[in-house]
C-alpha cells in the first residue's frame, strides 16, 4: 500500500506546493542590502553590474562611467560576468539598480533545477522518495540563503543539476536508442547535446565545478559503455560541449587572473592538507551547514541507490573530494563554496529515504497519518529557520551610513583605510576608492605569520592623505597601528568611522 494514493494529481499538487513554498521563502525580505550572505562576494557582484548598467543607458557622463569602471577593475575579475549581465539589463528594464533583480533570478534557476532533480530521482527511484529528497533542496535553510545570493555559484550549480539531469537521461537512452536503430535522430543524441551544453555552460559560470563534472561524467560513461566508450561519437561530442567553453575564457582569455587564482589559493595553501586538522575542520564546517547525520546518511545512500545512480553519486562525491584538496582553505572557511552539495546530498538521501517509505506505506491508516505529520513538521521547522535567518537582521541602514561616510572623504583625496569587504560598501554606496590596509585574518596568518604591518606604516601610506577606519574590529587587532593613528589629527568621524588626515 502506498504512502498515500498513487494518483498524478496528488502528486503534482506536492509538487507544486513544494516549489511555492521554496519560492516564497527566497523571495522573503526581498529589498534588503546584499549583505545577508557572504556580503563581499555579493558587493562584488553588485559594482560589476552597476557598471555593465551605466554602460547600458545612453546618457551616462564621461565621469560616472570612468568611476563604475575603475570600481569594477578593483574587485577583478575570475569569472566571466553572466549572471551581472543578466541582472544589469534586469535594471535596464525595470528603472534602475534593485536588490531584488538578483534574488529573482536565483530564485528562478534554483527552481528550475529542483524540477530536473525532482524527475532523476523519480527515475531512480519513487515519486515520494524524489519529493523527499526536492524538500531538503529547497527547505534547507543553508539553501535558501546560498541560492537567492547574487553571485555566481546559484546559477552554476542550477545549470550544473540540469546538465547531471540529461546525462542521465543520455545513459538511460542509450538502452533504448540500441533497441531502435530506425531512429534518423537518436533520442540519446538529444540528451548527450543537451548534458554536454549544460555541463559545459556550469562550467564556464564558474570553472570550480568542474571537478564535479568531469569525474561524474566519467563515471557515467564508463557505466554506459564500459570499455567502448572511446567509439562513441556522443561521448566525444559531450566532452568538447563541457570542456571548450571554460577552456576557451580561462586558459586562452584569462590566462593571468587563473593563474594567479591557482597559485594564491592552491600552490601557496597545499600545506593544509598535510594536516589531520584541516579534515576535522572541514567535516565540521560542511556538519555546520548541513548536519553531520544527513552528510553520513547521504553517503550511506550511494550504497543503496540502484546502480545507475551509484555511479553518478561515486563519481560526484570523487569529484568533491577532489575539488576540497584543491582549494583546501575555503573548504572550512566559505560556506557558498558547499552550494554544489546540495544536489549531491539530495541525491544521497533519496536512496536512503526510499526504503524508509516504503516501509511506513505498509503500515496502518492512522500510523501513515501520524508519520506524515512528523515529516510535515520537519519541513514546517526548517522553513521557519529559513525565513527567520532572513528577516532577523535589517540591513536598510547601511547605504545611507556609507553615503555618509563617502562624503567625508574629499573626492580626489588619495586615501587608505580598514574598512569591511574589501572597500565594496564604500565604492558601492559611497562612490569612493581607497586603498586597503592589510587585514589581520586567519588567511593573512597562513600565508604570512611573522609580518609586522605596524612597522611597514610609512611604506604603505607613502603618497596617502588621509587614513580611513570603519572597521574597529581590525584595529583592535592591531594596537601598535592603532598608537600611529592617535597621533595624527581627525579630518572626519561619525558614529561607525574616523578619518584621519596624514598630511605633514
């Protein structure tokens, strides 16, 4: 006896409200300031929309296109800007810069991704099971902050599902097309296009993933075709569709900034990984996000999922793996660097939640009803902690507090300053650049733990006329620093800043 009548309409109707309880929840505090998830990285994203906005109208000024621009080199560039593309022709449309362009969208793919990953495990498994593991996809809080965020990773792993989703449709096909070789076109042929352009396209949003997609495209070919699968004209197509694109901007276009990247976050911090702590670390860090027993029953789940999905989960957890070791610092530092493992642990639970109910489908009437209100109020939970994550802070104030403080500065001043997220709140809110005054951090700490910036203070200053401080925090840190400024006279302060004059 199924756990509740097998009928398409009962179905669709959980289906739908699923997807409009996701919705509504990232669409929840809709015009607050990015900052409510990883702010620089969203402040970043911010400039670099603003400018390709600016550009975007007819009657920008010389001055103001100047400023955008010389904002958006200063934040650089690893990715090529897609998703700022598409928000800032969003402004182009809808009568200027918003905060709620961005959550729109991400809103929009994360969703349709959920429908791709809803229908794999259907195919996999039940209908329930998939509603199962959809849930947790859209319910999790982590996933609701980390996919409405304006930054690139939403729309990759979005586009990342959706390309998994037609690779396994590709490796199912193939059975099919073998069974009917009448097709003119291959319906397997389709899938292989389709996967190889999604897969490719995630990887070009952001060049991480490609981790994840390779190995697990490896594991699915090998599974389909075992050792013939160099004689697949399909197989080559899918991998020139995945690689060429990213291969293309990264190594040809951008060559300098990738190599940069690599060396600065995988040469120079590869000495983590020797330690036994990094991986306590690491479990802990991705156990804070999404629990430490979901992370082990999602594993658990690779061993009882049927065998094609077996592969694509071993080939997705190596791929992991792999991806952590190479860029071992942010794997216990940055949470939106775990977005990707989201679907991966959907994926896991599904096969371990499957057999679970199957089980409660065989019991009775009134015990069916009674396991369906705990997991009602599982979800009811988790979308209560979702939503109150969002609405707990107010960020309204702060633009207005960094208009306040850009004015202090004198335009054409050459400044330095400790200031939060790299500078982005000033350039974004208060039209000014200034040059930043290293941070003490953990990062600063492993790549260089005997400096003395205190002593280095004319150095970095040379050429500076004045000396900007928002960030308090840091210079606590660093009290002999905090000694030089005291003798230097205050231009500017308010409540949250202090401008001090360097002139002799």
């Amino acid at each position: 006896m199924p756990l509740l009548p097998p009928r398409p309409l009962a179905v669709r109707a959980a289906l739908i409200l699923l997807l409009a309880l996701g919705g509504l929840l990232r669409l929840l505090d809709l015009t607050d300031p990015p900052l409510d998830f990883q702010p620089s990285r969203q402040l970043r994203n911010s400039l670099v929309a603003r400018d390709i906005y600016f550009r975007l109208l007819p009657d920008t000024d010389a001055k103001t296109l100047a400023l955008t621009e010389s904002f958006r080199r200063s934040v650089g560039q690893y990715e090529p800007p897609i998703i700022e593309s598409l928000v800032a022709v969003t402004y182009r449309f809808t009568g200027g810069e918003n905060y709620a362009a961005p959550r729109l969208w991400g809103t929009l793919f994360w969703l349709l991704a959920g429908l791709a990953l809803y229908d794999l495990i259907r195919r996999a498994t039940s209908e329930w099971s998939a509603l199962a593991a959809l849930t947790f996809y859209l319910v999790l809080p982590f996933s609701v902050q980390a996919s409405r965020s304006f930054q690139p990773d939403p729309l990759m792993t979005s586009a990342f599902v959706i390309g998994i989703y037609f690779l396994y449709r590709w490796s199912e096909s193939t059975i099919h097309d073998s069974q009917s070789a009448n097709s003119r076109f291959p319906i397997s042929w389709r899938f292989a296009l389709l996967a190889g352009i999604f897969l490719g396209f995630a990887a070009l949003v952001k060049i991480v993933i490609a981790f994840f997609v390779g190995v697990a495209a490896i594991a699915l070919v090998l599974f389909t075709l075992r050792k013939d699968f160099w004689k697949s004209t399909q197989v080559w197509a899918m991998a020139a569709l995945m690689v060429l694109p990213a291969l293309i901007f990264y190594v040809f276009l951008n060559s300098n900034r990738s190599t940069e990247y690599f060396f600065s976050w995988s040469v120079a911090l590869f000495k983590l990984i020797t330690s036994i702590h990094f991986y306590a670390d690491w479990l802990g860090f991705i156990g804070s996000l999404f629990g430490l027993t979901v992370i082990f029953a999602s594993v658990a789940g690779v061993f009882l999922a049927p065998p094609r999905l077996r592969w694509l989960l071993i080939g997705l957890w190596i791929g992991y793996e792999a991806y952590g070791l190479t860029l071992p610092f942010q794997m216990y530092t940055h949470s939106y660097y775990h977005i990707q493992l989201i679907p991966i642990l959907a994926l896991g639970l599904a096969s371990v939640l499957n057999p679970i109910l199957e089980a409660a489908s065989a019991q009775s009437l009134a015990r069916r009803a009674a396991f369906i209100a705990v997991i009602l109020a599982l979800v009811g939970y988790q979308s209560w902690v979702a939503r109150s994550v969002l609405v707990s802070e107010d960020f309204r104030h702060e633009p207005a507090f960094w208009e306040s403080v850009g004015q202090s500065i004198p335009a054409d001043a050459d400044t330095i300053g400790l200031t939060q997220d790299y500078g982005y709140r000033l350039m974004l809110w208060g039209w000014r650049k200034v040059t930043l005054w290293p941070l003490s951090t953990d990062l600063a700490a492993t790549r260089n733990s005997e400096r003395d910036l205190a002593a280095r203070f004319d150095e970095l200053t040379v050429g500076k006329e004045y000396f900007l401080v928002t960030a308090f925090n840091q210079l606590d840190k660093q009290p002999d620093l905090k000694k030089i400024l005291d003798g230097y006279p205050i231009a500017a302060e308010g409540n949250g800043f202090m401008l001090y004059d360097l002139h002799p």
